[in-house]
C-alpha cells in the first residue's frame, strides 16, 4: 500500500520510518502523534 500511495504523488510517512514502530503504543497517542506532525493514520 505505502508503494501504491507513494508512485501516486503522495507524502507517506510509515510509523516504522517515524522511529515509532512495535512500541506497543496506545491508538489515542498514535492519533496524538499524527495530528502533531500534521498527518492521518491509514490502517
């Protein structure tokens, strides 16, 4: 999916590249976080 998104022009920004991955961290803090960089969450 972040391939497909990518080659279409858009701006992805994976929870792995964001240093944030298998940290087991709350959905309400992942939102927290993606509001804060200015981004939405695709699951």
């Amino acid at each position: 999916m972040v391939d497909l998104l990518r080659s279409r022009g858009y701006d992805v920004l994976t929870f792995y590249e964001a240093g944030q991955a298998n940290r087991k961290i709350p959905d309400d803090e992942v939102l927290m976080y993606a509001t804060n960089v200015a981004r939405i969450v695709i699951t």
